[in-house]
C-alpha cells in the first residue's frame, strides 16, 4: 500500500481517486465482455475454415493422384493480391480479408488434362482458405492479447486499487475522527482549568 497522509485534503484525494475508479470499472468490464464475445466468434470462424478446409481436402482425396502426373499450375494460376482492411473492435484494430485475387490463365484444352479446370479451381479456393485462415489466426491472437491487458486491469481495480482507495480512506476518517475526539477532550479540559482559575480568585 502507497504511503498516505491523515489529512483531510488527502481524505478528498482517496475519495475522487474512489470515484475514478468505480465510474471507470464499468467501462473495462463492458470491454472485458466485448472482447470475450468477438474472441469466441473469431474463434468460431476458425473452425468453420478449417472444416470447410477439411472437406475440400477430404472432396480431392479420390482424385488427388492426378496431381503427380507432373502438370505445373504455377503457369495457370497464381495470387496476384491480397487486399486487407483493418476494423476497430473494442479499441482494437484488427486486419480483415477484403478479397483474394488470382491471376489466370485458361490452360490449352487440346493439350492439358480434362480435370485441370477443377483442380485450378480447388487450388484456388484452398489458398484462399488457407489466407483466410491466417488472417483469422492473427484476429485472434490481437483480441487475445487486448483481452489479457483489459483483464489485468479489471482485476487491478476490483481487487487493488478500490479495496485500496476505500482503507486508506476508512483509516484517514478514524484518524481524523480520533483527533476531533482529543481536540474536544482537550477543549473541555482547557475550559474546566480555566473555570478553576476564574473560581479560584
């Protein structure tokens, strides 16, 4: 506990610093629910790419050997941009995923495979899945680390600072609340000397 001072002017500091304390919590703990609530919803659209992920994966399985035939797409497909946003939750700025861009080139039909046109257009939705999924991720992580700080400075009002502010204040009040005490006693034995000194001569 910080040094404090039995006086009345240290008394009205401890009870504003109270008031900060209790009108900011509310604020924090509002923050504190904001950020769980969007931290489970990042959450949640992690998991629904990764099935969706997980389903792609699992629809090129019975064609996958197609691929090892030695057909690049490198020349057909490729990302030309990633466009990104930022959008301010709870006070974080977090990235979102505007669009992927590909670059295309319509492969020679006469000369490729039948099944290139899909297996183009599986690699693109599973690099855009995977873009997603990174930007998901890092969402994630942002929210996380806010919520962890907001956290720790719920817990350090509730728990330090208002029990704090409300001692300190308790203690100063019993202090002052003693020396009006003695100033009385002290008053009224001044005044019993002085009747004494009057009654005497």
């Amino acid at each position: 506990m910080a040094k404090f001072k039995n006086t009345k002017n240290e008394l009205k500091a401890q009870r504003d610093s109270l008031r900060r304390y209790e009108r900011y919590l509310p604020t924090l703990q509002l923050k504190k629910q904001q950020l769980q609530l969007e931290v489970r919803q990042v959450e949640h659209r992690l998991d629904e790419c990764r099935r969706r992920e997980e389903q792609l994966l699992a629809g090129l399985s019975s064609w996958v050997a197609l691929f090892g035939d030695g057909t690049d797409f490198a020349g057909w497909i490729a990302i030309q941009r990633i466009e990104r946003d930022e959008t301010n939750v709870a006070g974080v700025n977090i990235p979102v995923l505007r669009e992927v861009v590909f670059e295309r080139h319509v492969p020679d039909l006469f000369t490729t495979s039948p099944w290139v046109d899909d297996g183009i257009e599986c690699l693109a939705e599973l690099a855009k899945l995977r873009i997603e999924l990174l930007v998901l991720e890092e969402q994630k992580a942002l929210l996380v680390d806010e919520l962890r700080t907001t956290n720790q400075r719920v817990n350090l009002f509730e728990r330090v600072k208002i029990p704090e502010c409300k001692d300190v204040i308790r203690r100063v009040r019993i202090y002052l609340g003693d020396m009006q005490v003695l100033d009385v006693g002290r008053g009224k034995i001044a005044k019993q000397k002085t009747l004494e000194r009057e009654t005497a001569t």
